[in-house]
C-alpha cells in the first residue's frame, strides 16, 4: 500500500520471495490489470531456497483510489496474486 501517490508521479515496489520447492521454479509471464502497472523480473530459473524479487513500476494520471493487480505464472499449479493500492492526489 504506497498510500498518497501523486498524480502523474512514478512509484515502484519490491515484491520478494523465496522458493520453498524442491525444483527449480521459473516464471513465464506477469501480466497486470492495466498498462499504467509494469512489472519487471529474472528471467533465470530459481533454485530450490534462493530469494529474489518482482519489480512494479505504475504511473497513474487521473485522481482516484487504485488497487492494481498482477498475476504471476510459473512452472507451479498455483497462480500467485500481487495487489498494489495507492491513494493519486
């Protein structure tokens, strides 16, 4: 949640992780609910207990209340969810 975000202004977070598996994951695609949130990751497979993180990037231009959400696809069944929330002034 960044809060009070100014219109027109960039914001960016970090999403970390850690593989808890016993293979090796990669993500294949992120994909968010609007072009104005842009995420950004490792292209390398993750081994088995090693960390890393997503990078969002979201510009928004008009005021009002956002939740944004981006979701993660990888070599798992499971299909992980982010949530970005600001407050554009």
């Amino acid at each position: 949640d960044f809060g009070k975000v100014k219109s027109h202004e960039e914001a960016e977070c970090k999403f970390y992780f850690v593989n808890q598996s016993k293979i090796n994951f990669i993500i294949y695609g992120i994909t968010s609910t609007c072009g104005c949130t842009i995420p950004s990751w490792n292209k390398k497979p993750l081994k088995p207990g090693d960390r890393d993180s997503i990078l969002v990037r979201f510009k928004v231009n008009e005021k009002s209340n956002i939740i944004k959400t981006i979701t993660v696809k990888g070599n798992t069944d499971e299909v992980i969810r982010l949530q970005v929330k600001a407050t554009i002034i």
